[in-house]
C-alpha cells in the first residue's frame, strides 16, 4: 500500500499536467488561430503579450509541481532503476519532456525566440504567427503522447 504523501504527490503531479498541457492545448487550438485571424499587426502583437505574460507564469509553477512531484514520487517508489531499463523508455519520455519545456520556459523563450518574434510579429506577422503555431502543435502532440504513455506504463500496460 503506498503511503499518503505519495497520494497527494501523483494527484498534483497530474493536476499540473492538465493546468499546463490544457493551457498548451487552449493556446494551440484557440489562442492561435484568433491571432492568425486578426488583420491588425497591433492587436496580434497585443493579443500574443496579454497572452504570453498570463500563461508563462502559470506554466513555469506547473512545470515546477510536475518536476518536484515526479522527484518524490521516484524517492518514494526508489525507482531510479527505472532509468537504465529500456521497459521505462516513458520514464526517460516524461524527463525529457520536462526538459525541453523548461528550456522553453526559462531559456530559449524569453532571451533568444521571444525577443526576435516580437520583431518578426511587427514586420512579417503572417510568417510569425504560422511559424508559432507549428510548434506549437508540435509540442500539444508530442505532450499528449507522452502523457498517453506516461499513463499506461504507470499502470504497467509497457511491459
Ligand atoms: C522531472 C520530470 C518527471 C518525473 C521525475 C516524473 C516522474 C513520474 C513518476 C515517478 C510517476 C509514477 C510512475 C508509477 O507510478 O509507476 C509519474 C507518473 C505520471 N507522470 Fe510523470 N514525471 C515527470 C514529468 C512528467 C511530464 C512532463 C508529464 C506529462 C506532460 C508527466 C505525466 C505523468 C503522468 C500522466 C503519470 C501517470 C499518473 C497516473 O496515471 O496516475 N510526468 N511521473
């Protein structure tokens, strides 16, 4: 029987999960395409910064439950095994998952991509905003097989 606190650990890891991927999902499939609709490069450019400084906020603390809670649940579990078995290949999955958001996140977003694309939204907005959309499909989709993945081979349907 696993103790209370891992309880509570899996329930917040997976609450975080939905709050930031859900958010990931709204922006992808709402937020985006209302900006790509928009025929004002100032309201797209406005929109996208209402946006962003809204979300990345809420997605950095989710980042940081999901990467604490997935911490104490491998403590708790002493599954560290677990990352030089190939059967928890959605082990290595969620990790490094979690790292390429948290370099999105802290990084690459706000010091490298964020500034460029806040020109690119003033001179070619079209580009921009389909070069935004693309990736950010290409994250929902790979989050939501992760997630998929994460979710059977913690049920133990991997092998
Ligand atoms: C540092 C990063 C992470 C660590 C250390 C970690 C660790 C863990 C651990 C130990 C479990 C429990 C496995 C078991 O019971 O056998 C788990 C479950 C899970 N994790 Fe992660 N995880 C991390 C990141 C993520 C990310 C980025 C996602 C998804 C976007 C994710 C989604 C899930 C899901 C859906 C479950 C299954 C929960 C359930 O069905 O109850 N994890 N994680």
């Amino acid at each position: 029987m696993r103790g209370l606190w891992f309880i509570v650990a899996r329930a917040l890891h997976v609450l975080a999960v939905v709050v930031w991927i859900g958010g990931v999902a709204a922006v992808t499939t709402v937020v985006l395409p209302t900006m790509r609709r928009l025929d004002s490069n100032e309201q797209k450019l406005w929109l996208f910064e209402q946006v962003e400084s809204r979300f990345r906020p809420q997605a950095r603390l989710a980042w940081l439950v999901v990467g604490l809670t997935g911490l104490y649940m491998l403590y708790a579990l002493g599954a560290w095994g677990r990352f030089i078995d190939a059967r928890y290949w959605w082990m290595h999955a969620m990790v490094a998952l979690w790292v390429v958001f948290g370099l999105m996140l802290f990084i690459v977003e706000p010091l490298v991509v964020g500034p460029r694309l806040q020109r690119k939204l003033k001179s070619e907005p079209g580009k921009a905003v389909a070069r935004i959309e693309k990736l950010h499909w290409l994250l929902l989709v790979l989050s939501l097989c992760v997630i998929s993945a994460a979710v059977a081979g913690a049920y133990g349907w991997l092998g």
